[in-house]
C-alpha cells in the first residue's frame, strides 16, 4: 500500500505549498489590520502538517 | 438515564432556547435573518460549520462505522474536509462574499442563468426537507433508547391505539419537543440566534464527547491509546489503517477516498450546500469569512477523535455487538456514571440541534430567496421580506414534523433510502458547475444547463442501476457514492465543456466578480463594488 500512502502524502504537500504562495494582501483583504496571527497561510500550513503527519502514523 | 441526567438535560435546553431567543431582538430585516446583518466574527463561523456539521446521527453512524471498518471511517472528517477546507477558504468563499449573495444558487443563477438557479435550488430545498425529518426520526429513535418513556409517563402516557407499547408515539412526542426548542429561536434570531447557539453547542458536544473518549481509554480493559493498538493489531489489523485496499468491500476504498471524497464530495459540500455556506455569507468581512471557513477545518480535525475512537473502544469493550451502530449507546452505558450521562446526552442534543436549526435556516434562505422572490420577480421590502422568512420556517418546521411521522412507513422507507443517496447524487454535478464558472470563463449558461441535466441524469441512473441489483454490477464497495459523485462530476464538467463551446461565450464584463482573477488585480473595481454594497445596505435599513 505504498502507492495510496505517497499519492495521499504528495497531494497534502502540494496543498501546503499552495497555500504558502497565496499572495500576503489577498490574505488580509478585509482584515482589520496585518497581525501576524491573522495570516492564514500558516493556519492552512499547519493544518496540513498536522494530516501529513496522521496519515503517515496509520499508513 | 437517571433523574438528575434529564435536569441537566432540561437545564441545558431551557439555557439554550432563552439564548437563542435573545438574538430576535436585533432582527429588524431579511438581512438581519438570513445572513446575521452580516456581523459574524470567524471564531463564530468556524464553530458553527463543524456543529452544523455533526448530527447526533453522525455519533451513531461513524462510532458504529469504525466499529466495523476501523480508523479507515475517520476519512470522512480528515481528507474528506481538510483539502477542500483549503480550497474554499482561498478561492470560493471571498468569491461569494465579495458578489454578496444570499445563497450558492444564487451565484450559479448569475453565472449560469436563472434555470440552472431554479434547478439547484429545488434540489436542494428537497434534499434539506427530507434530511430535517430524517434526522429528527433518527434523533428521536436514539432519545427513545436513553430516555424511554418516563417524561410521557409523567403526564400519563402508555400507549395508544395502533401503538400498543406507545414507541411511535413516544418518537413523535420526542420530534415535536425537539422543533419547538430550535424552531423557536431559530424562527425569532434567524442566523445569528442559529450561529450564536451553535457556540455553545459546539462546547458542549466536545466536553461531553471528550468525557467518552478519556473514560474510554482509561478503561482498564482499553489501557490507554497504546493498549487499544496494541489489541487491536492482534485481532483487528485492517482497522489501523486509513488505505484500504481498492476492491474493498467497505465503503471506503482508497481510490473513492481520494477521487471520490476528497477531489469531488468534499469540496462540493464545502462550496456547494448552503448550511455550510451560509455562515460565511454572514461574516463581518472578507478576512472573517475566510478565517471562519479554515477555523472550522481546524476544528473539524478533532471530530474523529470524538466519533471515530470511541468506535475502536466499543471493540474493544462489546466485542460481540450484533447492531454497530448501537456502539456509543453502550459505551455511555458502560461509561459513565449519572450525572456525566446526562451531560453526554446535552452533547448530543447539541450536536442533533445544531444540525436542525442550520437546515431550517438554509432551506428558508433557498426558499425564500431563490424561489419565491425569483420566480415572482417580486421587490418587497426588507421587513416584509422577514415577515416571510418566518413564515417560511414554520412552514419547513411543520413539513420536517410531518415527514418524520412518516418515516415508518414501507413506502417512506422506499423513498428515504434514495433520498439519502440524494446527496451524492446531486454532488457531483453541482461542483462540476462550481468549477467550471470559476475557473473557465468559456462556460456558459447553455453549457452549464446541459451538463446539470446530465450529471443529474447520470447520477441518478448509477444509483438506482446499483440499488436494484441490476447486472453487470459496477462497483464493489457496499456504499459506492464516492464512486458515482466522481463519475457524474467527470461526465458533468465534459458535458459543460462541450455545450459551451457550441454556444455564444458570455460578455467578460458580466463575469466580473464571479470568475477566478476577475478581481484580484482590479482593486478600482472591487472598491466601487463594496462601496455600492454599502450604499444598498444603508438605503435598505432606513
């Protein structure tokens, strides 16, 4: 079961990266103001960590 | 459940109505209604999508899934939200909010036409009322099991006529009691009553779920998360493994997991139905509606911990249960003492009540919204557009109380097990259109109406072929709904491809705002956009 476990893997990855590259004023669009804890690329960033490594634990 | 588990129930729900009724005192338009006025912080919105979310039927169904197929079931909430949390956060919900519509047939109306509008929106407002009686049948069988008879018998109840252990009576006494609460404030707060209590539903539902699990696992015959694997690797190895195989008879193949769940149920549930959705219409700016989508999918992580494990505990501890899905019952039976037992059932009044109260504010905005104001053409004022707002709710409500009455019957039977499927069925197609008038400008509102018609079509013909029994048989899963909402979303997107090409592509200023880019770099435009957002906002409230 190894193919299902990197394709898994590869598409949490290629999310995380994703969500990494979403330009910084997109982000804050509508914020009311530029707080680091208000930038959710790194919500998303971790979140996806947190899969990846879920996934890898019950592969 | 003893005495003191039904106060604390009681205390619970009388806590929660005066709540919620609170709210209809800020209530003075259909804005106010259907989208809070648009004031709703994203630590609110994210709770509420995740409460909304689970059922009380969803403790049963996955609790009693990993019973029988293991951690594998705890897909569902991992990659079947998580990547399509990402793509709606960044993509699909700051388009919907900025276009500011009401509902997501509503944009699909502006992109595709008014059929395509039309059509969604009565599939939908099907799926809603049928799945509101459901779950109030389904959520009064399982208060039936904890509660039995003792409030009835209180007041004098045994049985009736027809009704010789009075079950069915007890059921519809149970259904009616749990419209009254919800339907009371959710009719009186509107959205921002239902977003508000799902807050505190959210909280309880995860402290009394909590309880389960770390009872569960401090279990002497559990012995902690290590002790469960470890046992469970001796008699039950498939059930530590989130890939199953391919040809598994499960409902969760690997292939359906990913191609079926994760690239098309998922997002389409996310992006697509309107109880998600529509909180985030809500939100008090765009950066809130995004942070509230991607909360939830944080939150979100931890339901299979509160569903999922305590499934693998109930193996451990009732190995032998004949019914899976009775699974959580034992184990609060087994579990808790009272007093805790009454706490656990509040979790899942809340998680039953959130569901309920989310459904009649959707399917009212669907109603109201997308039918009755776009078939009549209609421009009532504001107050009025309330006055039937609330008029609609009561209408679903007692539709919703009188569909759970008929859920016994063999002809309901029939209809609910199709019905059911209804959601898959209607997936596919739907996040087929998503993506095609987000992303490809060519598509046009011909090209999206043939392909509805025919992903419908589709769908509908593999469910029905599969539920018959007919040969050759095209699935090996039990349950292949990932399957079918791959298929009808890959034969939608063709059909849209090709219709569209065949017909006149639409004016590019009129896919302003509801196209991928079309706004990103024309800040002059989305300023001038939100500015008449406010000005219509401003007239609209004097």
């Amino acid at each position: 079961m190894d193919l299902p476990v990197g394709i898994f893997l590869g598409f949490f990855t290629l999310i995380g990266l994703a969500a990494l590259l979403v330009p910084r004023d997109y982000i804050y669009r509508g914020a009311p103001d530029r707080r680091l804890w208000r930038d959710l690329r790194w919500w998303a960033a971790g979140l996806v960590a947190v899969h990846i490594a879920v996934y890898w634990y019950f592969s | 459940m003893e005495w003191i588990d039904i106060f604390i129930v009681a205390v619970y729900l009388i806590g929660l109505l005066l709540f919620g009724l609170w709210f209809g005192r800020f209530v003075k338009t259909e804005k106010d209604y259907f989208l809070a006025g648009r004031t709703l912080p994203f630590w609110a919105i994210g709770m509420s999508i995740v409460v909304s979310d689970i059922g009380a039927v969803d403790f049963v169904s996955l609790c009693g899934s990993s019973y029988r197929y293991g951690i594998a079931a705890a897909n569902m909430d991992w990659i079947g939200t998580m990547p399509a949390i990402v793509l709606a956060t960044f993509i699909f919900i700051p388009y919907y909010w900025r276009s500011g519509v009401y509902s997501v047939p509503e944009y699909l109306g502006r992109r595709f036409g008014a059929s395509v509008r039309a059509l969604q929106s009565v599939a939908w407002i099907l799926f809603l009322v049928v799945n509101l009686g459901a779950v109030f049948w389904a959520s009064a069988g399982l208060f039936d099991e904890l509660l039995g008879g003792r409030i009835l018998e209180a007041i004098g109840f045994t049985a009736a006529p027809g009704d010789p252990d009075g079950t069915y009576h007890r059921k519809l006494f149970y259904v009616v009691l749990t419209a009254a609460f919800t339907g009371l404030y959710t009719i009186s707060g509107g959205l921002a009553a239902v977003v508000y209590t799902d807050v505190v539903q959210l909280i309880i539902m995860f402290i009394g779920a909590f309880f389960v699990v770390g009872l569960g696992l401090a279990h002497p015959d559990v012995g902690g998360f290590a002790g469960l694997k470890e046992s469970l690797a001796a008699q039950h190895p498939d059930h530590l493994t989130l890939f199953l195989p391919h040809d598994t008879a499960t409902p969760f193949p690997w292939t359906g997991v990913l191609f079926g769940l994760a690239l098309v149920q998922a997002p389409a549930y996310f992006m697509a139905n309107q109880t998600i959705v529509q909180r985030t219409l809500g939100a008090r700016d765009e950066w809130a509606a995004k942070a509230g989508t991607l909360f939830g999918g944080v939150l979100k992580f931890f339901i299979p911990i509160l569903v999922v494990l305590p499934g693998l505990i109930a193996l451990r501890l009732v190995p032998d249960l004949e019914d899976a899905d009775k699974a959580y019952a034992q184990l609060m039976t087994i579990l808790l003492p009272a007093g805790l037992r009454g706490l656990v059932f509040a979790a899942f009044l809340a998680a039953m009540m959130s569901s309920v109260d989310s459904i009649l504010a959707s399917a009212a905005t669907l109603v109201t919204r997308d039918c009755l104001m776009a078939w009549s053409h209609l421009a009532p004022s504001p107050r009025r557009l309330l006055a039937i707002g609330r008029a609609v709710t009561v209408l679903l409500l007692v539709g919703g109380i009188g569909l759970a009455a008929t859920m016994e019957t063999e002809l309901f039977a029939g209809i609910y097990e199709i019905l059911q499927s209804s959601l898959a069925i209607i997936q596919g197609p739907t996040w087929a259109l998503l993506v095609m008038g987000m992303f490809w400008r060519r598509a046009t509102p011909m090209g999206g109406l043939a392909g509805l018609v025919a992903g419908l079509a589709l769908s509908i013909g593999l469910t029905v072929w599969h539920k018959a029994g007919f040969e050759p048989a095209l699935f090996h899963a039990e349950d292949p709904f990932m399957f079918i909402a791959f298929d009808s979303f890959s034969f939608t997107l063709l059909v849209i491809a090709i219709a569209s090409l065949f017909t006149p592509p639409v004016a590019p200023e009129a896919l302003r705002g509801l196209v991928f880019r079309s706004y990103r770099y024309d800040d002059e435009l989305q300023d001038a956009i939100e500015s008449r957002q406010r000005s219509d906002d401003d007239s609209s409230e004097s």
